[in-house]
C-alpha cells in the first residue's frame, strides 16, 4: 500500500509517495521522532515524521495512550507495583490523578486532535527521566497535562 506523502518547508509543498526508509525510520526512530513533534517541529519537514504523525493521531494510538494513562492512575490508587516496568511515583499521580483523567478522556473522544499534543503524552508516559517517574515532580506533571491538553486542540489556521 502506498501512502502519499505532502511535505514542505515555507511556502513550498511537494507530494511524494513514503518510501521503504520513511517507513523504517519512522519505526525505528519513533521515539526520538515523539520528542520532536513534542516540541512542534513540524511533520511536514520529513517523510519520517509525517508518517509518524499519522500513526500518533489515529484513532488506535490515542485510545491506547488513553488506556495508558488510566492505568497509571488506577494502578497509583490501588498501590500497584509492577516490577517488570518502571513504576510511577505514586504521590505525584495521586496528586495530578483528576488532570491525567481529563488528559485520558480527551484523547479517547471522537473528533480531531493536534499531533502536537498527542506526542506530548507520549513523551510524558515514555520519558523515565520525566515527571510521572520523578520524585517531587507533581507541579511539572500538573503543568505538562496543561499543556498537553491545550496543545491537543486543533486551532482553526485561517
């Protein structure tokens, strides 16, 4: 199956079908490929990143970022401890637990999202390093749920 692909830089657009390497970066480098479209690069600016966006935005990831996420939170309120994954500081998820739901529920609803925002959640659930897994990190969790919530709207770009 070929996938066409739109890619641009400024004003210029061209259209080319997704090759074997797009497809392969786009697997084997998806993680560093979430960070960038975490940080807004755009995923127009190669093959790899758009077919990643692609991916991230349709309707099986976000449902399962979303069962994700209220699993990390019913597992903290429960007291789960899972040893064959890294475990999520328990007082942070507790405290940001109403957030991360509403995070949860939107991913999970029908309608059009930002693939900005998505990324973001992916990063959030996959960086070790960040604050799900930090201990004391419950205002940088609070405020990266913010903004991921706010970067998951689609904003008219007329």
């Amino acid at each position: 199956m070929s996938t066409l692909l739109l890619l641009g830089s400024g004003e210029t657009v061209i259209g080319r079908r997704a090759g074997l390497r797009d497809r392969l970066m786009a697997r084997l480098r998806a993680g560093a490929l979430d960070r960038e479209l975490a940080r807004g690069v755009a995923p127009e600016s190669c093959g790899a990143l758009t077919l990643r966006a692609r991916t991230l935005i349709g309707p099986s990831a976000r449902a399962t970022l979303a069962r994700q996420l209220r699993r990390v939170v019913s597992d903290a309120r429960g007291g789960h401890v899972w040893l064959s994954r890294v475990s999520v500081r328990r007082p942070e998820v507790l405290d940001a637990a109403d957030e991360l739901d509403v995070l949860a529920a939107r991913l999970a609803a029908p309608g059009p999202v930002d693939v900005r925002g998505v990324a973001q959640v992916q990063v959030l659930l996959t960086d070790g390093t960040g604050p799900l897994y930090f201990r004391g990190a419950t205002d940088e969790l609070r405020a990266r749920v913010a903004d991921a919530l706010r970067r998951l709207e689609v904003l008219d770009q007329r």
